[in-house]
C-alpha cells in the first residue's frame, strides 16, 4: 500500500512539474504584438499632480487633488506606432508615481514604487516614456497610497488609436466614479476605515460620470457612436444598462473582442474598460443610462438625448475581429499555480487580506516575487477566493483570458488585465506573459491592496514556472 502511494506521489509531482503545452503558447500568435513598433512620432504632455478645488458634480466647489487641475484628469491620445513621453511633476504633499493601467510598458515604466522605480517625492519630477504596443482604452493613476489618492480624485485616460481609426461619427468617453461625501458636501477625509476594508472597499454616496452627476450626450439618428467607458472608482461594481439602445461590446480592457459581443450583464469591476459600438436609430427621445448591479436599487448614470434629425448613416465593419485563441485544452492542463485569496486580523489596519496566506508588506518589498514564470510560456494560473468579499484581481504587464469559473469553462472571447471574483468563487485564467521584470499582481478594491491583497510575478528569461513566496511576512 505504501508503494502505492508513493508512486501516485510521484505522478502527480510530475503532472505538477511538466511544462505546459507549447501549443497553447502558439496559439496566441497574432492575437497581439510582442514588440512595440515605434514609428519616430513622440506626443509630449506635461503632468501636475496638485491640490485643488474645483467645481465639479453638481457644480458646487469640491477640494480634490488632479492631474492638471481637472477632475477626470486629461485625457491622453496618441496611435498606435507613436511614443508616449510625459513630464510629470509632483506638487501633492505626498509622494506618488503613475501606473499605466493595462499598457504593456518596459517594466521601468510601470509606476510600482520600489519595484520598477523610486517613488515620486513631493516637489520632484519624473519622465515617463515608452511606445505602447496595443491600441485600446487604457488609463493612468497612482501606485502609492491609492485608496486615497485614486479617491482624491488622481486619474485619467490613455487611448492608443489605431494606426487607421475606424470612421466612427464620435468617439466618447464616460469615466464612472463614485464619492463618500460628508455633510459639507467635501470628501470624507477618513480613508481605510475598518468597514471599508472588511468589506467591499470603499463605496460612495454620489455617481459621477466624468465629474459630473449631470452627464447629457445629444446624437442625431443614424450616428454610429464609440462609447469607452472606465470604471475608476475605489470598490463599486457597475453593471451598465443602455436600454433601447443597439449597444455592442467591441473591446474589453482595451484589446479588442472576437466578434462584437451583445452588452448583457457585464460586471464593470474596478479598473474594468468596455468600448461599445452604439448605432443610433430613432429620433425624439430620451434614453437614461443606468447602473443595474443592484437589483434592490437602480442608478442612473447619464443621459442620451436623440433629436428628431436624420443623420448619415455610417456603415462599416466592426473592428471586434481580433483573434482570440478559445485554448480549448487548457483545463486538461495542470495548474501551474493556485492563488487562495482571504484575510484576517492584524497588522497597521487592523486586518490584513491575503494571497496565499501572506499580506504584501509595503512597496518597499515588492521584491519579494509569489510566483515566477517562464518568458513566452503558458500558464494556468487558478484564484480561489475563500472569503465572503469582492475580489476584482488585476495583473499589471500582461492580458490574460479567464478559462473556466467554478470548474466549468468558459470562453468568454476576450482578454481581460482586471477580472471579477465573487466570494467562495474560484477562477482559472490562461495566459502567456511576453514582458520579463517585476509585475505587481493585486486586488483593484484599493482598501484591499492597502491592506496587504497584493504580490509580484517575476517573468523571466530562464526556467520556469516555480513559486518560491506568495508575497512577504510582516515585519
């Protein structure tokens, strides 16, 4: 019996060792670039990060801190083959960085602060500048005190065009955030309380919709309207409601889809992007856009208005025709590593949540890797979330495709960097990192990752994949 035992030890070592399928790795070919393909068109932008006070939501005075003065901060467009250089200048009273959420950047221009830079100090300056290699939605924050800098109002858009943007008659942003106001109608000063860490991070009790709880977009009939929204809030959920309207999905987190997909219920986690392709048909009415995550309470978002004209109708084909490898023997594939997802109680905050058992320590050991991986190598990553809690985890550095959801498989037909996991959930994810350096992996409900939901992969040339810590012990 014993010898029995030992060798179905020895097996299943060995399923666990053996290097996936390098199939599944060709597979990707094509889905998107390895390399950037800078074309010798630089867009330069100067950036401030300051203290200020502005009108915004209902057009009352609010104190908040901005990217060059304004609340979403500027909205950044280049196309595809031009490179992006930012001079950014901090005059907040805290040190800070910017992360490119979802661009595939040299890992010296993540915005991890220790990791793949130093951190920003009050009145210092730093340039950022790479060649993104995908066109998409994308958008920038900071990486250091987010729970309350993203909160204070610090974010804003990238959109990489296509080298040939298709001919849509209007290309629209709508950034949806939230806001825990006080009586004086300021935001609550207090970040990280116990209740916005033991539960779903922190919540507001005002929607805006690019600054604004007044957002109104007028169309005409026959408009065909690209629609890129963000979800940058610090913990809420949204799931958009276009009623009445013809609304396709033809991108998620910036790539594009495999076909246009129907908008049904899509949950919009934190740091989620859709852009949608919207026909307009039907003049003289008014259409509310909703938040529907909840069924107990329906909110609405914004306004489309469409006049009684007819435009020109605008015909072309979509552009959701990426190819998205389906990886259809993935889960016959060992699971290179199982992520458990919890908390308990202790440290600075009071509780700690975790990654395998291990709350992060601080930026300052971001050197501390969970997993390694192997360069141009597939992986099956799995989260099992063993808490009652939220979970959206987001990796930085690479797109992944979610593979299966409580063990049954599914293809959802597009790559994700942020995906949504509900308590006592488990997920599987596929995907093949092509960028080596120092990723952060984390929770994007900001309380979360303050309070330790947050570790680093280290993609490397050499072999691969091996687990060696699943973030670092507190001191």
């Amino acid at each position: 019996m014993r010898s029995v035992l030992v060798m179905l030890a020895m097996v299943a070592t060995a399923c666990q060792s053996r290097p996936a399928d390098p199939d599944l790795a060709r597979e990707l070919a094509g889905a998107y670039p390895v390399e950037a393909a800078p074309n010798g068109t630089v867009r330069t932008f100067d950036i401030v990060a300051a203290a200020t006070e502005i009108p915004m939501l209902d057009g009352a005075p609010l104190r908040v801190w901005a990217y060059n003065g304004t609340v979403p901060g500027p909205t950044l467009r280049l196309r595809l083959g031009e490179t992006l250089r930012v001079n950014f200048t901090n005059r907040l009273p805290q040190e800070t960085t910017i992360h490119w959420h979802g661009v595939r950047v040299p890992n010296a221009m993540d915005g991890v602060p220790h990791a793949t830079q130093p951190p920003i100090a009050s009145g210092e300056s730093f340039v950022y500048e790479f060649t993104p290699k995908d066109a998409g939605t994308f958008w920038f924050h900071p990486h250091v005190r987010s729970s309350e800098q993203v909160e204070r109002g610090l974010y804003g858009l990238l959109i990489v065009e296509d080298v040939v943007p298709p001919p849509y008659s209007r290309d629209v942003t709508w950034i949806l955030d939230d806001w825990l106001l006080a009586p004086d109608r300021q935001i609550v000063p207090q970040f990280n309380s116990p209740h916005e860490l033991g539960h779903d991070g922190r919540w507001g009790n005002v929607i805006s919709v690019n600054g604004r709880t007044d957002t109104r977009l007028r169309v005409t009939s026959g408009e065909r309207i690209r629609l890129r929204l963000l979800n940058s809030s610090n913990g809420r959920i949204y799931v958009p409601d276009l009623a009445g309207l013809d609304a396709k999905i033809i991108a998620v987190d910036g790539l594009y889809t495999r076909e246009p997909l129907r908008l049904e219920r899509f949950e919009l986690a934190p740091g989620n992007r859709l852009d949608l392709d919207i026909q307009i048909t039907g003049g003289g009415r008014s259409l509310i856009v909703s938040d529907v995550y909840s069924q107990r309470r329906v909110n609405p978002l914004a306004e489309i208005e469409v006049d009684d004209a007819v435009g020109k109708v605008v015909a072309f084909a979509s552009p959701a025709r990426a190819k998205v490898p389906v990886w259809s023997a993935a889960l016959t594939m060992p699971v290179t590593h199982e992520f458990r997802l919890n908390a308990r109680r202790g440290g600075p905050l009071g509780i700690e949540w975790t990654i395998d058992g291990k709350a992060f320590a601080g930026h300052e050991h971001a050197h501390h890797a969970g997993l390694v991986l192997q360069r141009g190598t597939w992986a099956r990553l799995r989260f099992v979330n063993d808490s009652a809690r939220l979970h959206p985890i987001h990796l930085h550095g690479m797109f992944f495709k979610v593979l299966a959801r409580d063990d049954v498989a599914v293809d959802e037909g597009f790559f994700r960097d942020t995906v949504l996991i509900h308590g006592g959930e488990s997920i599987d994810i596929g995907l093949v990192p092509l960028d080596a350096g120092e990723w952060m992996m984390h929770c994007h409900i900001l309380e979360h990752a303050e309070a330790g939901m947050m570790t680093m992969i280290s993609v490397r040339d050499g072999p691969g994949p091996e687990a060696p810590r699943a973030g670092s012990e507190k001191p």
